[in-house]
C-alpha cells in the first residue's frame, strides 16, 4: 500500500511539474507579445513604465510616505518583467526590489526585443523570498495579481510577512476568485475572497482553505481588507 501511495504521489508531483512548466511557458509567451507590440492594448502603461518616471501615489504611496524610514525598502513578490510598483516617491527615496522565478526569461526577451527595464526584475522565486532576503528585511512587501499563480500561495505569505520589518506592511492585490473564473486554467490555481468580513486564499481542486487573520503569522498587529469592484486588497500589519 505504501508503494502505491508513494507512486501516485509521485506521478501527481510529475503532472504538476508539467503544468507549472506550461503555465511559464504561456507566461513568456504573453510577455513576449507584450514587449514586441508596446504593451498590447496597454500602450500608455507600457510607456510609463519603460520611462521611468513614474511616482508611487494612491494608497500604496500612501502607506510609504507613512513608513519613518528614508529610504523605504520596497519588495515586490512575483513582480514580472517590470514591476507596478513605480519607483518614485514624492517624499521618500525608495529602495525598489523586484523579484519573479521568470526573471532570467525576461531577461532574454529583453535582449531579443533591444528594451532595458529600469529596474530589473531578481531571478528569485517567491517561495524563496524568506532564505534571499530573511537578513534583510523590507518595510513594504508586495504581490499585485500574482499569488494566484503560486503552487501554495499560503507559505508565500507567511514568507513574506517573515521578511517584513517590524512596523512594516504586507500588501495584497488580487482579484476576486480568480481560480474559478478562469477554470482553473493556466497557472490560475488560487483564489482571493472576502467572507464574511475575513480575507481568504482557497482552492477547489486542492480543497484547501485558508483565513487570512493576525493570529495566523509570528509578530503581526492586524489584518485589514477591502474590496472595489473586482479588486481585493489585504494589508497585513507587522508590529513595531
């Protein structure tokens, strides 16, 4: 019987590696025609992060000009091959760390399309931010639609609030339930939900479940959420 566990448990790890290495695949292939097309039907976002230029605003840029360090340390998890997050800040000096496990592909789509980012994106995979940068840790850490995508979104969190300062701020943007308006399809495996007031990470085919509350990580104060429209953002309070 143990055989026979052991042996499904490794064909099931086998067919998920493949699926992984399809959905990197499909991911450089859309960044590819993103880079070769000037951002697809993104043209204005494309330009303005190409240039530069941009400055950290909104709530984000909000919460920065909170942090009483300058400058602030910015990480951003699963960030792709330009990351959102601008590299500016009216008030603070920001210190800008993009990380993906693609990075290295994006660097040769770079090469190919004769494009230079201005901040190069790390090749670090997210289930390993907390072992890169444990010495190091950031005021800011960040994942904007990219924890869906993840073999186990809830180790990512907890690494990433492992490699947040104390006083500093965990920062989720996802859309709601994506998993299951895409099928499940691609790399979208996860979802992001609100219920009953509590921010959740869930997945059908997994049939796991988790709350994304205080009491859940080491050292954190509070956890806030909120929707608009479609988006959910999660805010995780490290205590100082």
């Amino acid at each position: 019987m143990r055989l026979c566990i052991n042996g499904n448990n490794m064909a099931s790890r086998r067919w998920t590696g493949r699926l992984r290495l399809f959905g990197f695949l499909t991911e450089l292939r859309f960044w590819d025609r993103w880079m070769r097309t000037g951002g697809l039907q993104w043209p204005e976002e494309f330009a303005g992060r190409m240039a530069g230029k941009r400055e950290l605003s909104g709530p984000l840029g909000e919460a920065v000009a909170l942090q009483p360090h300058n400058p602030v340390r910015v990480l951003d998890v699963g960030s792709g091959p330009i990351t959102s997050v601008a590299p500016n800040h009216p008030t603070k000096k920001l210190v800008l760390v993009p990380t993906d496990a693609l990075a290295r592909g994006y660097d040769l789509l770079f090469l190919r399309h004769r494009l230079t980012p201005p901040v190069r994106t790390r090749p670090v995979s997210a289930e390993r931010i907390a072992a890169e940068f444990g010495a190091t840790p950031f005021h800011i850490v960040h994942a904007r639609n990219t924890l869906d995508h993840m073999t186990d979104p809830w180790e990512v969190i907890r690494q990433m609030v492992a490699v947040c300062a104390p006083g500093g701020l965990v920062w989720l943007d996802h859309e709601e339930n994506e998993g299951e308006h895409a099928n499940y399809g691609g790399m979208h495996g996860w979802n992001f939900c609100i219920r009953d007031g509590q921010p959740e990470v869930w997945s059908g085919p997994r049939n796991r479940h988790h709350r994304i509350e205080a009491s859940a990580f080491e050292g954190v104060s509070r956890v806030e959420a909120e929707q608009s429209g479609n988006q959910i953002t999660i805010r995780i309070f490290k205590a100082g």
